[in-house]
C-alpha cells in the first residue's frame, strides 16, 4: 500500500469533514421537529408525558437526571422515532439541547419540576 502524498491526506481529511457537517445538518434538520413535538407531548401531561420528559431531562443533565432506556418501550412508535432523531441532533452537539428554544431555560425548568429527580414517575 503506497502512502498518502499531504495533498491526499489533506483532500480525505476535507470529505471525512465535509461528510461530517452534512449529516450534522440533516440531523438538525430532523431533530428540531422532533424537538418541538417532544416538548409539546411531554408538557401536556398524557400517558407517555412522563417518559419523554425524562428523556428530554436526561439529554439536558444526564448526571442529574438519568434516564432508563427500557422506558422507551412505553412510547408510541412515532415518539420512540422522534426521541431517536433528536438523539442524533444531539450525538454532536452545536449547542446544549436547551439553548436550540428562545426559551429553553424555562421550559426544561418545567419539566425538571414536573419530571426530574422525584418528579412524576
């Protein structure tokens, strides 16, 4: 196998980056969505509320608020599908998942309230 010459180290690095921020890009362009949708399902306070607040609340402060992977299975195949795209949003990360909202503070506030340590099971 020959070596890389710099010019075709530097042209593999270009497309391994470029290939990098497109998915990031698609993965945004899914994951904001899924976002919106998660936040509206787990502050109506249903069924499945609990564990996508949860969900939501691990992605903001995993340390503080862990979450169990099983509980994913109580969800409607559409939520599990939302949760997935946003945890891709989030495999790289541009920003905290609660600085993509104008008013993220306040809302993963709520649910740290209704969801988090203690909160509704």
């Amino acid at each position: 196998m020959k070596p890389l010459t710099a010019t075709a180290a530097l042209a593999s690095v270009l497309a391994a980056t470029d290939e990098a921020e497109t998915a990031r890009a698609h993965a945004y362009q899914q994951g904001m969505p899924a976002l919106i949708r998660l936040l509206d399902v787990a502050r109506r306070h249903s069924g499945q509320s609990a564990v996508v607040g949860r969900f939501l609340l691990g992605l903001y402060n995993g340390p503080e608020n862990p979450f169990d992977l099983t509980s994913l299975r109580a969800l409607d195949h559409s939520l599990l599908e939302d949760c997935l795209l946003l945890l891709r949003m989030d495999n790289q990360p541009a920003r905290e998942i609660h600085e993509y909202l104008s008013n993220g503070s306040v809302l993963f506030a709520e649910l740290h309230q209704a969801y988090g340590q203690g909160g509704a099971q």
